[in-house]
C-alpha cells in the first residue's frame, strides 16, 4: 500500500498528537497498557483505513472515533472491576491518587459503557457537547441525556456509598 504525501503528512498528526490520544485513551481504558494498547491499534486501524477518509480536515475527529471505538472494543472484553466491598481500599489505592478520586474512577468504571464514555469525554477530556457527539456518532441531546442519567447514577451510588 503506498501513500500519498497528504496521508504521509496525516499519519505525523497522529505523531504530534500522541498526548491527546494517550489522555483520551487513558480515561476511557483506566490504565496505561491498555491506552498503549489502544493507541497502537487505532494506528494500525488508522493506516489500513486512510484510504476511506474523505476529508484531511475530518482527519483528528475520524482518528480520535476510532480511538474511542477500539476503546470500546476493550472495555467489552475486559471483565468488569470488583465491586469496591470486596477488597480492602488502602491495599489498592495507586500511590500517585488520592483515596476520593481513586473511588470516584471506580464508580465511573461501574457505570454501563454509553454512560462511562460521555462522563469521561465530557469531564476528564473537557469535550463539549458537539464534540462527543460527534466522536460518539450520536445526536447531541443523546449526550445530553446520557450524561445526566450518569451524574444521576454517580450521585445515588455515592451516596449510598457514604450515607450508608
């Protein structure tokens, strides 16, 4: 397969934005290996596809969906985390994150999929609405809504968590 110079020129977007795609992949997989994972993925996706994108201007958008998607591919194959009861939570705390925020990303990884990836997108990434929309392939009210189902869920969960 030979590419031409504009799609030479695409793929060393993929280069300069490596910290972009890391932290997108990092909050929607939770760790590094599999955001390594899945940006080395996404760039063997990336290059076997190139041929289908249409527009060079779509190029960030098209890459970082499917990021996002093999994400997604991830999480279905990964088993779900402990419930927090099982284990104790000074064993399994990282060293480098406090207690509150380690049970928050625990609570988002309970969430079901659709609504795990719009609160990461939205408030780990800073996306706006349009962006996840558009990375998601869904109307942006679905975003929307989907987000507040998952603060609504967040906020019960925590609550019962901390209020007994």
């Amino acid at each position: 397969m030979g590419l031409n110079d504009q799609q030479l020129q695409l793929l060393e977007l993929l280069q300069k934005n490596r910290n972009m795609y890391y932290r997108l992949a990092y909050s929607l997989t939770g760790n590094e290996a599999d955001a390594l994972e899945a940006i080395s993925q996404m760039t063997l996706l990336v290059v076997e596809k190139i041929d289908s994108l249409r527009s060079a201007d779509a190029f960030l958008a098209w890459s970082k969906k499917i990021l996002v998607n093999v994400c997604r591919d991830m999480w279905r194959r990964t088993p779900k985390a402990l419930p927090l009861e099982e284990f104790s939570l000074s064993e399994n705390i990282p060293d480098h994150e406090p207690e509150e925020e380690w049970v928050v990303r625990q609570f988002i990884r309970d969430l079901p999929e659709k609504q795990r990836e719009v609160i990461l997108l939205r408030y780990y990434l800073d996306y706006e609405y349009h962006d996840i929309a558009q990375y998601l392939a869904v109307p942006e009210g679905t975003v929307k809504s989907r987000l507040n189902r998952a603060t609504e869920t967040l906020r019960d969960r925590m609550k019962g968590a901390y209020h007994g």
